[in-house]
C-alpha cells in the first residue's frame, strides 16, 4: 500500500521556487554557503532506523543516507524523500535534493537533474571536486531509486 506524501517534506524546508528566490539574492559564496547549511538544519530528523546501508550514498566523502519511497500526491504516485548526512554542508546538499525531487513522479524525477540545480545555483566554481562527485552520487542514487520504484509503479 502507497504511503500518501506530502509535497514538501518539512514545512519548515521552503519549496525549491523559494530557495532559488533567496539564491538569487546572495551574492557571496560564504553567504550561499551558509543559506545551504541554514536548509539543512531545516530539514526533519531522519529516523536512525533509516541510517542502513540500503539508504547510504556511496561516493560521497561524508556519510550521507537517502531514503527514496514511493507515496501518492494529487492522485498520482511521487517520490518522498528524507535524507541526513554527518555534514552539515552536505546535509544542506541533501536538502537541496530533496526540494528538488520530493513530491514528482519517477519519470519526473529521473528527468531532473540535481547537478544542474547546482549550476543554477552557482555552486559550479565553489564546491570541490570532491564535494562535487557527492552530489553527482546522490543525484546517481535517486535516479536509480525512481527508476526501481517506477517498475513497482
């Protein structure tokens, strides 16, 4: 049985159209950087019962753990997500995913692209590589995770 889902996992997490708003308005890399640690703190607690090696993103410096599940919203089956990390800014990566794809239906979400919101963002020439090569792994894993729950679907 499909869980329902709530379009926005925290209703302290703004919607991605308001975090893109206030992006737009930060000039200063410390600024952004600090934007993105304030989400993460904002996002619900992940349960330690979810923190298992089937929810862990691999490739990812820091311990990241995303749980992808397929719910119902607006009469149509979506994506709902919660995720944590030991990082904070890789916490508010996770967070910034979670905008992005909780709530859409796998084919919507394998459509998205994390890394590009990241670009929009512009986070490309201020995070490093390594930092870089996690988000493109939690990106990865959703995907894979949409893609799996779109043939339960």
């Amino acid at each position: 049985m499909e869980a329902p889902i709530v379009p926005n996992p925290s209703p302290m997490l703004p919607d991605l159209d308001t975090i893109i708003e206030n992006f737009e308005i930060l000039d200063d890399p410390m600024d952004r950087f600090e934007y993105v640690i304030e989400l993460g703190k904002l996002m619900p607690k992940m349960p330690e019962s979810a923190k298992v090696e089937d929810n862990r993103v691999f490739g990812c410096e820091s311990q990241v753990w995303i749980d992808v599940s397929l719910g119902e919203a607006a009469g149509h089956s979506a994506l709902k997500l919660n995720g944590d990390s030991d990082s904070h800014i890789v916490k508010g990566f996770v967070a910034l995913m979670i905008a992005l794809y909780d709530g859409k239906s796998p084919d919507e979400a394998i459509k998205a692209d994390g890394f590009d919101l990241l670009r929009r963002l512009d986070f490309g020439s201020h995070i490093t590589s390594k930092r870089s090569n996690g988000v493109r792994a939690m990106v990865d894993r959703i995907h894979k995770d949409a893609a799996r729950l779109r043939t339960l679907n």
